[in-house]
C-alpha cells in the first residue's frame, strides 16, 4: 500500500528556510505597495473558463489548467462528440472552470463586478500564485507566485511615475541594483505611421531589438525581407542611430514622427512622465528604450521593464498602461497602469547576490534543553514569561540525548540555547549559550528576557 | 462580445476591506505558532491523484477536484471505457492531479519525500487554502483557508499542551471566550473494551454525545436498539452520570476501564496533561468531554475541539494526536499531533462580536488633495518624506473635483487628508484635516510627519 510520494512536475514545495526567503521578499513588495496607498485583494483559484478562454491567445487557452467536471459528467457529453474524440472540443463540455492564468484578468473581472463598490481610482495590489501548463524548465514553474501592482480608472501620468517609484523603492530595498527601461507603444506607432507602414509596428519593433545583437546593416536587411518599403527603413535611420540623454532621444524622434497625431501623443507623454522622474531622488537607472516591445498587443501607453544590473536573468519586473482591461467584461473606457513584479526570478537575483538578511524574525530565538520532569518543570514558567516577551522560543518535547537536542538547535538555526540542571536550579538561574560563539553565560530569568529581546 | 463575469459558485473574491480583516486573523495566529517554535512550509495546490485519492473516504474522493489531463487527453482513454459512459472510472484516465484536499496529507506527504532534510520533532505550520467540490452553502465554500500547526516525530505529551497554549494564546489575542474540549481515543476504547463491546466504539461514543439532547433513558435504548448488550449498557451507566472537576472524572472512569490496557494508558495521557495545564495561566476552559467524537478514524490519543462561548457556531479549531499518518506513504511509526485554526467561522464570530481591531496600519494614513500641477509639485516632495518616514500616503492622481477627492478618502476611509493651495505654499505649510473630527491644522513638513507617525 506504501508509495513512494512525489508532486506533479513542475510544482514545488517551500521549506521553513524557503519560506522565510520568500516571506521577505513578498513582505518587502507588500510594504512599500501599501507605503503607496495600494490595498490588497483576493480572487479564488478558480474562475469560470468563459472568464479566462480567449484572453490568452490560443495558446494561453492550451496552457489553462481546467477542472474536470464533478459527478457524473460523461452522461452530458453528446454522443457525437465522444465519436469525433476531439480534445479540445470536448474540453468545453468536460470543463466549465480553469484555475488562474495570471492576476490581470481576474482583476479586470473582479473590477467588472465590483464596480458598485469600488471608490475609483482603484489601486490594488495582488499576490498570488497562478497556474500554467507549460513544459517545465529551469527557472520555469506551472505554479509560481505573481506581485500585481495597478491603478485603473485614472488617467494621469503621475501613476506612471509612482509606479517607477515603486520599483525604485522595493528593489533599493532589496538591494538589488536595477535599470528601469520605458518604452510607449504611442512612440512605436506614431514611428510605424510616419515611415508610411502603420499596419506594420510589430515588425518593425522587433527588427529595431534586434540592434544591439546584429547590427545596423543586418537590421535594415531584415525589414527589407520583412516587405517594409526601402523609403519606410531610409526614414527609420535617425531612430536607429539615436544616442545622448532622454531629452535629445525624445528631440530626436520627435523630429520623425511629431507630426503624426499618436507620435505626438508618446512623445508629450513621455516628457511629462521624464520630467516628474528627473525631480525625483531615485537609485535605479532609468531609460528610454524604443526596442521594449513587451504585450504590445494589450498595452496603449507606457510600458516598463526592469532588469537587474549584475545578474544576467530576464526582466524581474514589468508591466504597461492598458486602456481597455475591462472592456471585455462589458465596462468599456477604463485605463489603468501597473506592473508585476517576477518574485521567483528575484528570489534567484537574491541568492546569485547572497543578499537575503541573514537574521530572521520568524525562526525560534532560544531552545530551552530537556533534561526530564524537575528541570522541565522549572524552565515551562521562564518559557511562558519569553513568549509572553514577544521572544520565539521553545523547549525540546523530552529529555532526549543532549546531542540529539544540540543537532536539533543547530538545524532550526536557534541561536541561543538555555540550560538548567541541579545547578542552575539552586541558583535559581540559566546557563545561555550563544550557539555561534559558543560563548556561556549565567543568568536569571529577567536577565535572560533581556539579553534575548 | 461582452459577458457578464461572474464567479464559480462556493468561491469569493476579498475585497481590501476583508484582505484586513483576514490578514489580521492570519498575523495573529502566524504570530503565535512563531512564538512557540513552529516554522511555515507551502506545497502546491495541486497534488498527484495518487497522493490524494483514498485518503478522505469514498464521499472525500468525490469531493476533490480534478484536473483534466492537458493535451490530446482522449485519445488515450480505451474505447471500452468511453463507451461504458463511467464517470468515475473514466476520471483516472482523465485526470492525474487533483487540488489540495486539506493539509494534513499534503503534510505527510512532504514529510516523507523530505524526511532527510527535516530535523525531528518538526513543528510545522501551513495557513494556505484547501477546495472542496462540496455543496456550497451558507458557511460553506468550494474553496477556503485552513491553519494547521502540527507537531510530528515526537510522543511527549508536553506537545499537546503546548497546542492548548497555543489556542489559549490566539483566542486570547483575537479577542474570543472560548472552552477547549479535550477527550482521548484510549478511553473511548477503554470503556468499550471493559464494557465487552470492543469493536462498538464508534456507536457508543455516537450514542453518549446525544446525551444533553435526548436524555439517560432515550441514549439506553438506542445503544440496546444498535445491539449492544444489556449488561455492557448496564456496565456503562457510571460512565454516562459522570460529574465534578475533571480529577474526579477521570477517577470515576478509572474505575471502569482502568484494567483495560488501553484505558488505563488514555487515562494516565489525560492526567499528565491536565497535570501539566493546572500549572499555566490560561484564559480559556479546559474540559475533558466523553463525547468529542471529531476524527475518531484517524486520531490515536488526544483529541481537541474549540468553542466559542459567546457565539454560536460550530468548533472554531480542532485537532489531535495521530500515531500513524505517513505510514501510507511508507514511513511508518511517526507520531504527531496538531491542530486547525478555522479561519472561516473565527472571521464570522469576530464579525457578530464586533471585535476586529478598527485601527489597521494596512491602509493610507493621509491623502493629498491634488489642485493642479502647481500644487502637486508643492506637495509632491513632502508625500516621498512621509513614505521615508515610514507613513502609508497617496495623492490623488488628477486635479478632480475636491467632492470627488474627498468622497475616495472616505470610501478608502483615510483619516487624514491634507490640502495645500496659494495660502499653504506661500506659509510653506499645509493643512491637515482630520477626517473623523473634522478638525483642522496648519503645519509645517516636520510638524505633518510627527503628527501621522
């Protein structure tokens, strides 16, 4: 009947150690959200599949965990459909829930429904973990935790820029040192219309990426193949060539495209929102990068990307303004902005950079060693008077070996373990010992409350 | 092209109002376990059918929720078995994983895959949401939080003190009158042992729990209508007229059931506790009840079931002590026992008492009202001196109508709103409203963040 347990591939469990780890980095994100006048919510796993199927693309739809159906669901299959044995088509009459994707759709439909209730503009954080079934790889989970940070219903840019104060603040935190790369999709049309290939900004953005890695020339070659006209790539050579501080990359540009009406429109926004960044004290690195083409099929305005500055690994936090979320939902006209930040690869970014604190709140302070019923019974009063202090401590359940409780306090990482044998009794005292120095020391009770404070 | 959102049923959506109220249950009862050495651990929601199917009972494995296998699912399902039409059989070929079920045998079963790792005795805790595809009803969810705290590798009896401590401590905190019930499965068995009806616990133990409602004579004659013999429920009688104090009790028992092996261990286990809890200053009743009957399947010792004394409502924490719960998954002889904090029924009890804290330092402190662009950069550089100093603030992000700015610090109930026109900037100053008085103050940038801290 014994099995040899497992989990499903790709998922993982946390132990104490993992999960102090990955408690500061979700309790450093949640700190500095609220610090910002940010609220949590909630959404259950499972949303209905009409909420989630078609907002992926169709291979977001392949990726959705779905449900099967409870009790007898077999019997409201049509016959046919058994006959035809077609996955995907029989899924729709199998499954009728999915478990979540990502935290940006169930917000927009926690928006949709809540809307009565919600004082706009709505800011919202979210912490999660979502569910996909991809092919597991290194760094690549089908459950992983997301950290969703949004404003929906305003408009003004001042979102934008608290968004980038946001990342500055978490990862100045978190020490890790960051560039902050801002692109706008406006920018991208407005390039895409003035070089008279307006259907084709995808195209164009992702040769234009392609800069640093291949060249000008091959660049350029690429367009060609690509079908974008010579006249349309001639007309793009000041942008690729574009260099200088923010402001002469936006003179510049602006020179291409401001007299197109969306140009126009990047380009005003992106001088406000460097100008309200310029007056701000921040530590991260912050650049204009017309390459960044990231969801450019739902973003409408900014939209961001942060990279670690000394440790190669993808973005670790990203996101965009969005103007229509929840039109889908029926509530048309709404535009948000926010960004989430990749906890996993930045718990990979703390361990490359061995910079997780190594004191922690949340593991046991002081062991008290077992040594049977008289010192147990003379130690529980102490132990209930540290508790009482705020000191997380405990003491061994029985008298086992002394070596067997020593190994235990060296695993948990317990810093400080009290003993108290004949002696210590009749002196009505503890001996501490600070399990990294070795150092001892005798003390009474109030003295032990104090040292371990 | 627009739906209607909704969600499945048995689920919620947390608003940020609940998001406080559920976090402060949480912290506290985190809090506490910390406190007495317990450390946190996370495992997937989705666990192997394997892992989990068998280990609820026949009505558990219907309740749990599948996963519909990913990819060309049927076509690896036997003609056979499709046209047999069976539900149930046809979910193994199905289905592969299922969503967590409770976190007591996830538990186990990360015990046994990471028994190398883990130091022994483990005092583990695990607050993470469990589903249920049960009949949703009020106070019933398809997908809710469990709170286990668990003690594994270890016998002492001094553990299961430490959980009353522990539920005596989180009440204490929460604000809840409580009455923990504590009985032993030994001197269940004890008694239907000395009475000779061993292999009847269970209808016994059913039978005595009626005994408030329906009387002494009405509980004889449903033991005699179950079968049970005259003599046994003759030989019960002292058992069912039990009183006095809990010493007393357990003498009385003793007299019954002390020659029966089993009893006299149940009997010795629940003097050393009781013992043990003489000893400590605890705010809750302790009482030994003979007919707590929760999880008489698995538990092998002491079981425990807390009630609200000023609410109704069923037990808000229960648990006990289990001899065998990884020796299904081939790790056998590991004794633990724990306890579940309900962290469902505690939210409604403090819900009817009124008694959540109304002071939360998760929301905004103070708003900043937004009169245009000139004020905004006035105010701008104080609001980043408020998030330094460690004060949850915002702006609003546009210069809207001051109706509009006031009613969104209400709704978000923000206490203090500060505004700052011509007569401010010119004062270097600002005015601070607060909104609950009505009260107003012209202060400094130093004098503001003293005031908010």
């Amino acid at each position: 009947m014994a099995q040899k347990p497992s989990i499903p591939k790709g998922t993982r469990d946390f132990s104490p150690a993992e999960m102090v780890r990955r408690n500061y980095i979700f309790d450093t994100i949640k700190e500095v959200f609220r610090l910002y006048g940010f609220q949590p919510i909630e959404t259950p796993a499972m949303e209905n599949l009409s909420t989630l199927m078609g907002k992926y693309g169709e291979e977001g739809d392949k990726l959705l965990f779905k449900i099967l159906n409870s009790g007898d669901f077999i019997s409201k299959v049509p016959q046919q459909m058994l006959d035809d044995k077609n996955s995907n088509k029989l899924t729709t009459k199998l499954s009728e829930k999915g478990l979540r994707y990502d935290l940006t759709v169930p917000f927009a439909r926690y928006v949709v429904q809540n809307r009565s209730e919600i004082s706009f503009p709505f800011k919202r954080y979210q912490i999660q973990p979502v569910w996909r079934a991809d092919r597991p790889q290194k760094g690549r989970y089908r459950e992983f935790y997301q950290c969703d940070v949004d404003v929906i219903g305003s408009n003004s840019l001042l979102n934008e820029v608290e968004l980038v104060q946001i990342i500055d603040d978490v990862f100045k935190r978190l020490q890790i040192n960051t560039v902050v790369k801002i692109n706008n999709r406006k920018i991208l049309a407005g390039i895409a219309e003035a070089i008279g290939e307006a259907e084709r900004m995808i195209d164009i953005t992702v040769a234009i990426d392609k800069l640093d890695k291949i060249g000008l020339e091959k660049v350029n070659a690429e367009m060609v193949a690509k079908g974008i006209s010579e006249t349309a790539v001639e007309k793009l050579q000041p942008i690729l060539e574009l260099e200088g501080s923010t402001q002469e990359k936006l003179d510049q540009i602006e020179q291409v495209i401001g007299e197109t009406e969306v140009g126009a429109k990047g380009i005003a926004e992106m001088r406000t929102m460097f100008g309200y960044l310029e007056n701000l004290e921040l530590d991260t690195e912050v650049e204009l990068d017309l390459t960044l083409a990231r969801g450019l099929n739902y973003y409408t305005g900014a939209i961001f990307e942060v990279k670690s500055k000394d440790v190669q690994i993808g973005s670790i936090c990203g996101g965009g303004r969005y103007d229509d979320l929840t039109g889908i939902f029926g509530m048309p006209d709404v535009s948000g902005v926010g960004v989430s930040f990749g906890a996993e690869r930045i718990y990979d970014v703390l361990v490359q950079q061995d910079a997780f604190p190594s004191e922690s709140l949340e593991t046991t302070r002081a062991l008290f060693v077992n040594f049977g019923e008289k010192e147990e019974a003379y130690c529980l009063p102490v132990l209930a008077k540290l508790r009482k202090a705020g000191i997380n401590a405990e003491i061994f359940p029985e008298s086992a070996k002394m070596k067997k409780q020593m190994t235990y306090a060296n695993r948990k990482q317990i810093p400080f373990v009290i003993l108290a044998g004949d002696n210590e009794i009749e002196a009505q005292k503890f001996t501490v010992k600070n399990m990294e120095s070795g150092e001892q020391q005798l003390l009474n009770a109030e003295e032990l409350i104090k040292i371990l404070s």
